[in-house]
C-alpha cells in the first residue's frame, strides 16, 4: 500500500496542476460588454460575475450591498473606464487600492482615437460600439489575466487571438451591412447619444434625443429639434434602447408626425446593455449583430451573410447567418 510520503513524492513528480484543473479566477466586470471580453478570453480559466446585467443603465448606476460584497471576493476587477461607470468611480478606486483592477478601455484604447465631448465626460465612453475600437480592449485584458493565472497564459493567448480574428470579420461585417442602407436614409435616430463611435466607423450619420448622458431628461427644445430633423430628411424609423424609458421617443414620434412625417418604431437596440443572458444578444458579438440587422432592416437594406469567421459563433447559438 502507498503511503504518504510516496504519494506526495508521486504528486510532486507530476507537477503542477493542468490550469482547467484548478479553480478558475474570479473576475468582476462592471458592465456585460466587458464581462463577455473576459469571459471569451479567459475560456475555462474564469470565473466572471457581471455586476450591471441586462437593461441596467450604467450612467445611472449605484453599488449596492450586494456588489461589496461580490466586489469583496474579486481576484480581479475589470472595468470600462472613460467615466463611463460614473458614479461607481470611488468605489472602484478603493478597490483598485487593494484588488489588481483594470481599466480595460483606457488600457488598450488611446485617447486620441476617442471622441471629444463638451460635457462633464470629456469623452465619448460608448467605445464598444466600434467593434475595431473594442477589439484593442482584448490584450490588455489578456494580460491581465495571464498575469492573475500564469498557468493558463497559452490557453490565454490563444483564445484572445481567436476572438480578435472574430471580430475583425464582425467590423467589416458591419461596414458591408450598413452600406446597404439606401444613402439618403442613412441616420440612425435613437433615444440617447450611444451611437457615435458606430456612426464614424460605419458612415451612418447618428443623431440622439439626449446626450451622452441619460442623467438629465431630454428638454422640449431637444424632442422639437429631432422632429424636425426627421421631417426634413424623410427619416423612415426612429429606435428605442434597451436601457432608456421610452417617452422621449414617443414624444419625438408624436412631434414628427405633427411636421407631417410618418414615421415608425425601428426596433430596440442595445446601447449601454447586452441582451438577456444565454441568448446571442448577450454576448458582444450577439449585440452588434441584433443591433446591426435592426437598424439596417428598418432603414430599408439588406444584411450581407455573416463570414465564416462568425460561423462558430452562429452555430453555437443555433442562428441562420442572415
């Protein structure tokens, strides 16, 4: 019979655990579009525990009892940055004092490739919606966690250079769809101003009720200037979010129908939120897409095919590629 000393002798001959053996890190994220960054990067060797789920607006959020104590038991913190988690930024500096913490999108995105605001942001947060902007965030996060789980640094790299390559199809994807859109009807109108950086890479002219922020309500000078706008371009849909009440909406509706232009509810979008969990429109690539097929759909063009790089991805969540 074995005994002991034999055992840890057998033990120590093997080595070290294989990194999927043992536990996997546990990684808070912020917001589900970062959460699904880490999630995809660090494959089995994470564990990520979002805090602001699905239609949560994070311009507005307040940590609660139970985010200290999930933030409590973080071996890693991952947050956006840019002052989007506004009023979670003292919370998240006391953490970072004693929690290896990352900003992942002012680690991986220079400023420079930002757009400028002359609000209290200074910059634009809505990075994600640029699919090429949002992919920088990908080695930094990668680094993060290879130097949280030295173990796993090869499963790591790897699964950031797959999911890089997915999402340089997914950009150039976007490109080809919104393309399609006849010219003229090329404005996407949408609740609040998160469209931006998805306007600039993808030649759509973007025009939001309310600001970057959605702290203040939309002001009547606002809901009337949007009207007019979309009476005097013939804008067909106009589009709600996820996270946003829809009253400014359906007040711009209202107004645009008084200028004497008809026009119609384009679909939900999903600006500062995924979609539900274990759906493809909570993953990144999920969001892009369902926004992307809505927007180009209700403008009046055609969604290409997605690439084969997507196909995986497609597969996995039971899609035809449109």
């Amino acid at each position: 019979m074995p005994t002991l000393r034999s055992l840890a002798a057998f033990a120590l001959a093997l080595g070290p655990l294989p990194a999927l053996a043992q536990d996997p890190l546990n990684v808070v994220a912020t917001v589900g579009m970062i959460g699904d960054v880490v999630g995809e990067v660090g494959g089995a060797c994470v564990a990520v525990d979002v805090m602001m789920g699905p239609g949560i607006d994070p311009h507005l959020y307040q940590a609660t009892a139970n985010d200290v104590q999930t933030l409590n038991h973080a071996a890693l913190i991952v947050y956006s940055g840019y002052s989007l988690e506004g009023q979670l930024a003292d919370v998240l500096e006391r953490y970072g004092a004693r929690v290896p913490t990352l900003a992942a999108a002012e680690a991986g995105i220079d400023r420079g490739q930002l757009i400028a605001t002359d609000d209290s942001y200074g910059v634009d947060p809505h990075v994600w919606m640029d699919v090429s902007l949002w992919a920088e965030t990908v080695p930094a996060v990668a680094q993060a966690l290879a130097e949280a789980r030295p173990d796993c640094a090869d499963a790591i790299a790897t699964n950031a250079a797959d999911y890089e390559t997915q999402l340089e199809a997914l950009h150039d994807w976007v490109g080809a769809a919104v393309a399609t859109i006849p010219e003229q009807q090329r404005i996407l109108v949408t609740a609040h101003d998160a469209f931006a950086y998805y306007g600039r890479a993808y030649g759509i002219e973007v025009a939001g009720i309310q600001g970057i922020s959605t702290q203040a309500e939309a002001a009547i000078a606002d809901i009337r200037q949007t009207a007019q706008l979309i009476a005097r371009r013939g804008v067909p849909a106009i589009f709600v979010e996820s996270t946003i009440n829809p009253r400014t909406v359906e007040a711009v509706i209202a107004a645009a129908r008084d200028a004497g232009q008809d026009i119609e509810v384009g679909g939900e979008l999903f600006s500062d939120a995924m979609g539900d969990d274990n759906t493809a429109e909570g993953t990144y690539i999920g969001m892009i897409h369902a926004n992307t097929i809505t927007i180009v759909t209700a403008l009046g063009g055609t969604p290409p095919a997605l690439p084969d790089e997507l196909g995986d991805w497609s597969e996995k969540w039971a899609m035809a590629a449109e």
